[in-house]
C-alpha cells in the first residue's frame, strides 16, 4: 500500500476479505456493489483497480 492510497485490503472475523475506503472509514463501493466478503485474491485486485482510479482522480484534479 502507498502513502496515498485511499484503499486497503482487510480481513474481516469470517475470514473474507474487504476493500476498505480510508477515507470514508467504511467498506468501499464499486457502483452498488459492496466490496465485502471477497476472496484474498479478489479483494487485492479490487484494491488495486480502485486505489489507480483514485490515484488518476488525484492526480486529474491536481492539475486543474
């Protein structure tokens, strides 16, 4: 995870794994889908498609 990432994989007390947005200190949404109870693998693809998106966002808005 890097210093502004806004995303981070956790696992939760079932053993699955959710993207958490740090953010809003609450799991992460992708469109109406909540990233939660996602396998390992799963979760840290998601993290990694969400924290480039907001690094592009961040990085779009610094910019301007």
């Amino acid at each position: 995870m890097a210093e502004d990432d806004r995303y981070d994989c956790v696992m939760d007390p079932m053993d699955t794994w959710t993207v958490w947005d740090l953010m809003k200190d609450e799991p992460a949404f992708f469109g109406d889908r909540v990233l939660a109870g996602l396998s390992k693998l799963e979760a840290e693809a998601a993290c990694e498609v969400m924290n480039d998106a907001w690094r592009k966002l961040k990085k779009k808005s610094d910019v301007a």
